[in-house]
C-alpha cells in the first residue's frame, strides 16, 4: 500500500492506495471529487498537480498531458499508480 496525502484539506488527509490501483479509482473510492471522463490517459481532463512524490504510468501513454504541463509538475490519475507515498493538490471538480 502506498498513501496519497490530499494536501489541499486542512488538515491534510491521507488515503491508501493499493499497488496496483490507478490514483484515480482510489481517489474516486473514498468519495474524493474529481473530474474525469476517459479513464485511458487521452482526455486530460483529470489532470491534477502532483506536489510530492513520484508515479507510473506503466506500459500506458498520458496523450492527455502536454509536454508543458509535465514540466509544471501536473500527471494524470486515470492512468498514474504510485511508485512512493504521494502529496497532490486539489483536483478538477468532477462533474458527470
């Protein structure tokens, strides 16, 4: 299990995510908002900041995320495991 810290609560709040989990079903799970739509990585739309921390997108493309927006340090949940503990800033609100 690694833990996903939600920095943008006060105080923060921690989730467990299983190893093989994407970031995006654990988040949805614990009734976290988020906006999302594809769940394939070709969207964007969940795009979210990752403040600390590192993911994987394993054998999957984020086609969603723009070279700029990598460097600005955003990822894509829908498609992103945890390699370590993470902190991420608020996400999209989810909106379906």
């Amino acid at each position: 299990m690694k833990r996903i810290q939600l920095s943008f609560l006060h105080p923060p709040r921690y989730l467990e995510c299983a190893l093989e989990d994407t970031i995006l079903t654990t988040l949805l799970a614990q009734q976290v908002p988020i906006r999302h739509a594809c769940d394939n990585g070709v969207c964007g739309i969940c795009l979210t900041k990752l403040l600390a921390g590192e993911i994987d997108y394993g054998a999957k493309i984020p086609r969603g995320l723009t070279t700029q927006e990598q460097a600005k340090g955003y990822f894509l949940p829908c498609i992103a495991i945890c390699k370590t503990d993470i902190c991420i800033a608020q996400p999209k609100v989810r909106i379906r």
